[in-house]
C-alpha cells in the first residue's frame, strides 16, 4: 500500500511539473491585422496563453484601396505577387530573446501569409523558440501558408497552425492545451 501511495504522489509530482514547466514558459503573441479581425483573434489569444501582445505594424499603414484584392495593381496584390517583398516594419521588439513560445497570426491573403510576416520572421532570431502560426480567413485554409512558413524558415521549431476564425474563448483554450 505504501509503495502504491509512493507511486501516485510521484505521478501527481510529474504532472505537477509538467504543467508548471508550460506554465513557465514565456509567450509573445505577435499579430499582424489589415482589418482588426486577426486582432480580435490574437487579443483573445493573448488572455488566454497570459502572453504578451505585439501588433505587426507597417511602416506604411495599408489602406482600403491598398487592400483591394480584385486590382492587381493594389499595394497588397503588387506585394503578394512577389515572392521577395519585405514591408517595412516600424515597431521592432528589443527582447525577443526572453520569449520561448511565439504565436505569429495575420489573415490569409492569396491563399498564404502576407509577405509583412517575412520582414517579421527575417527580423528575429526564432533559435530554440517554438513558433505556431495561426490565421483568419473569408474562405482560404491555414495549411498553404504554413507549407510555406516551413519551407521558408526550415529552421524554425514549428507547431501546427490552425485558422481561428470566429473562435471562442474556451475553443482556444483546447487549442492551446493540445499543443
């Protein structure tokens, strides 16, 4: 009986630090948003995970016009269309460093990540950080843009992304556990 009370403590002392060691963790929830739903989604995220929020911010804010996907000569259809564009970022995190989970969420723009998140990505050091994309969309999946994170940065330590549009507050907080 002892022996088997020895074993159950121990077990529950596991779990204890297995939850304390997530728990431990420092988060940054970066997000870039056109439109405010993307920051709808991470500001909820942020509360959920207690990680810190950081808004992707153009150095040139996107307007209505710039966002007009159905003219090709639109800011954000000229920069989609190349693979090189890096929009300049104006708010550069000075501790990225003291993160060790980055949640790195945008809106799905021509069926992947708008290219400001490469000039994010490319302006950080992500050594020995996990990184887990997540999106909002009218109507496009996650798994192109992640595909293409992966491919881009195959170095980085990458969780799954998933789309979160319209999620709630307890399906996040599955979604964050089960990671």
């Amino acid at each position: 009986m002892a022996a088997l009370l020895t074993i159950s403590l121990s077990a529950c002392s596991q779990g204890n630090k297995t939850k304390e060691n997530k728990e431990m963790k420092k988060v940054l929830v970066a997000y870039f948003s056109a439109s405010g739903v993307t920051e709808g989604v991470a500001t909820q995220l942020a509360e959920v995970t207690g990680g810190e929020l950081l808004k992707i911010q153009p150095e040139q804010p996107y307007t209505d016009a710039d966002l007009d996907w159905r003219d090709k000569q639109s800011r954000s259809s000229v920069e989609m269309q190349n693979k090189n564009s890096r929009p300049a970022i104006t708010n550069k995190l000075a501790n990225m460093q003291d993160y060790d989970v980055v949640y790195v969420g945008f809106p799905i723009w021509w069926y992947t990540c708008p290219t400001i998140i490469n000039t994010f990505m490319e302006a950080y050091d992500f050594k020995g950080k996990t990184v887990i994309p997540f999106a909002t969309s009218g109507g496009s999946s996650i798994k192109k843009a992640c595909e293409d994170l992966k491919a881009t940065y195959p170095d980085v330590n990458w969780k799954e992304g998933k789309l979160l549009n319209r999620a709630s507050k307890k399906e996040l907080e599955s979604w964050v556990e089960g990671l």
